[in-house]
C-alpha cells in the first residue's frame, strides 16, 4: 500500500497536466482507500454489513434488535456519529468495547480542559456522564459489560458532537477508517442457535450516522462523506428507512445512493421499512411500499427484498426472551424501563392489568408472536446473516 502511495503525482508546472495529475491523484487516493479496507476485511474474513439510512431511521435499534442488547445509543435527536462495528462473536455473552488507540481520544479531553469561559459553560451544560469524562476522565482500550459499553459509545459520540460544535479539531476521520473504528465483541442472540462449525470468518454489523445527518461546527461535511465511504466499501447494505416519516425527497436522494453503488459494487442491498408497528388503515399497505421502493431502486433490488419491519418491537422481544432464558424471569420495570416498554408493546396500555397472574411461560410465548409480529426474522435470513457462513467457507 505505500508503494501506491509513493507512486501518487505530487506537483506539476503546467496547468493543465497539474489539473489532470491531480484527478488521478485523487482518484488512486480512493482507490487505496477502498484497497485497504477490502485488504483489512480479507485478512479477518469479514463480512461487512453496513446499517445505513436516514436520521432517526432506527439504523441503532435495528443492531440493538439483532445483538439482544441495548448497546448503541438511541435517542429522538441524531445520536450516531462514530461509526460503530459490531462483531458476531460465538459464546461471548457479555458485550466487549475495543477502543483503538485512546491516546487521540484523550488528547482530544485535554485540549477542552484547557477552553475559554465561554466554552467553558457550554462544557457545563452537557450532561453529567460527559461532564465528568472531560474533567478527569479518560477513554482506556476497553470496557466490559453492557452498561459499560453503552455509557462510553453515548459518551464519545457526545464528545465528537460537543467538540465540533466549540470548533475543537477532533480525530473524527482516524475513527472512521474500519481498522480504528470502535468495535464491540459479542453473540449476536439471532445467531445464538446456529452451528458455528467450520466458520472461518465473522458477521460484522457498522452502525452509521444518518446520511443526511447536519452537523454544526468542524465536522460539517465531512460526517455525509465518511457515510458514502462506508457504503462504498460494504459486504452488503441494510437501507433503512422510516414509515412514519416519508420525506419523499430525501428517499429519492438515498435511494440514488443506493443506485449508484449498486453500479460499483455487487454488494446485498435490501431496504428495510422500520416502525411499521405504526401503520394503520390510511397508511400505505405492505404492497404499495414494496411496489414503491422497488420501482425507484428498479436494477438494485426487487419487491423481495423490500421488508417492512419493526425493530423496536423485535428489541424489546429479543431482550425479554434473554432475560427469561437466563433469569426465568424479567427483572423490575422501574430499574429498567424496556421492561415497561415490551408489557406495553405486547399487552397495549392496559399492560398493568392484563399482566397479573401470567406465567414466564405466557411471558415467553407473547414475545415470542412480538418477535414474529415485528416481521424481523424473514429479513434476518434472507440478508444472509444466517447463510453468511456459506459467503466465508
């Protein structure tokens, strides 16, 4: 790869031909941006499925749902903008955040303890997590445990946000290369079941920022350009869109995305329309979605692989069959409020009363008609994230 890089045009006295060496300049640039990354995903046999869509799309939930866990953090306003890798890792049932080289992160924090006044109450008005990780805190390689993963993921992506808003340089790029990208090992519990045997590689799933996510600040422009790389580069690509929330410009814009790697890669595209639990009988049927999309990705995908879905649901229904596997029984609703939200989900508003007197086994065969309601699992399988083995033997 240096060899590329050494060989690449530098300078040039005449106009024209400096015009056309810096073209091709940039142009082998990305090539060897593209080269690296298929290299770094050869080397571990990884198949790269990138989660990419809309702000607010639920691309987080959607990873959420497939891990089991709730890891990558959700909120109503842009939360993702580090992309996040998450590695299927057979038998590890506790999460593991890899963080790769801290020492930029870190030197990021003492750069903001060093800020004006101004700057300075702007510190003061983020949240207590983040407050305390500039004042004293510092980011290690690694952290253990769900919580653990979760607060630190919330915590850089509010660091990266702050830190761009003050106009504070930030080493966003260098975490936006797929081999210095935060990374989390854990058991995908959709995959929990399957035969691991003789898999020589492993599922990967990249969390994204939005692709029409708008950034204040220092990293204005660039977050939109990292997105497009990522997509670039993918092993396959989950476009989610949301059903509540149909902008029909900004799908044409994502659906020519799509279009135009489709020219450049032969990647798995599938799209997937989230929160379809709020449908109702003025909104569009499955069959005018799939039509719909199918015919602005016409050459990209066809209607089968169009799939509306629910990934809160499936979230909340993986997660309660977790706890029940391993505790028999779901812990308190107040300590954890996704208990809250899955008796919601499965029993409507009426839940305090309708849950009185059932059994861990009517719990367990509710989430169990929650998971299928949510229309997840049929996409699970035909994205290949149960036949990935196949792609890697």
């Amino acid at each position: 790869m240096k060899a590329i890089k050494n060989c690449l045009p530098q300078n040039s006295d005449s106009g024209q031909d400096s015009d056309a060496l810096r073209k091709m300049s940039e142009a082998t640039r990305r090539a060897s941006t593209v080269i690296e990354s298929e290299l770094k995903k050869l080397a571990e046999m990884d198949m790269v499925i990138v989660v990419g869509g809309m702000v607010n799309a639920g691309k987080s939930t959607t990873i959420n749902a497939i891990v089991g866990f709730e890891l990558l953090p959700e909120k109503n306003i842009p939360m993702t903008l580090l992309p996040t890798l998450i590695r299927h890792k057979p038998r590890q049932s506790e999460p593991e955040l890899s963080i790769h080289d801290p020492q930029r992160i870190n030197e990021l924090l003492e750069r903001l303890r060093i800020l004006g006044s101004d700057e300075q109450a702007s510190l003061r008005s983020c949240g207590e997590p983040l407050q305390r990780l500039i004042l004293d805190g510092r980011i290690n390689r690694s952290y253990q445990g769900q919580e653990n993963v979760s607060r630190t993921l919330t915590s850089l992506n509010d660091l990266f946000s702050l830190s761009s808003q003050l106009g504070v340089a930030t080493p966003y790029e260098h975490y936006c290369r797929i081999d210095h990208m935060p990374t989390i090992s854990v058991e995908y519990s959709i995959l929990r079941d399957q035969d691991n045997s003789g898999m020589r590689g492993q599922l990967v799933l990249m969390d994204t920022p939005g692709y029409n996510e708008q950034r204040r600040g220092s990293l204005s422009g660039i977050v939109r350009e990292e997105v497009y790389k990522q997509l670039d580069q993918a092993s396959g690509i989950i476009g989610l869109m949301d059903y509540t929330q149909s902008d029909p410009q900004q799908e044409d814009t994502f659906c020519e995305a799509l279009s135009r790697i489709s020219r450049q890669s032969r990647c798995n595209i599938s799209a997937w329309v989230n929160k379809w639990d709020q449908k109702n009988q003025n909104s569009e049927d499955e069959n005018q979605v799939k039509s719909r999309l199918a015919g602005k990705l016409d050459g990209v995908l066809t209607r089968d692989n169009v799939y509306p879905v629910s990934a809160r649901n499936a979230f909340l229904a993986n997660t309660a069959l977790r706890e029940l596997e391993q505790n028999t029984r779901l812990p308190d609703g107040d300590a954890n409020p996704w208990v809250k939200d899955f008796y919601k989900a499965t029993y409507g508003d009426s839940w305090q009363r309708r849950i009185k007197g059932l059994t861990a086994e009517d719990i367990q065969e509710d989430a169990e008609d929650l998971l299928n309601n949510s229309c997840f699992q049929q996409p699970i399988k035909n994205m290949a994230l149960f036949d990935f083995r196949t792609a890697l033997q």
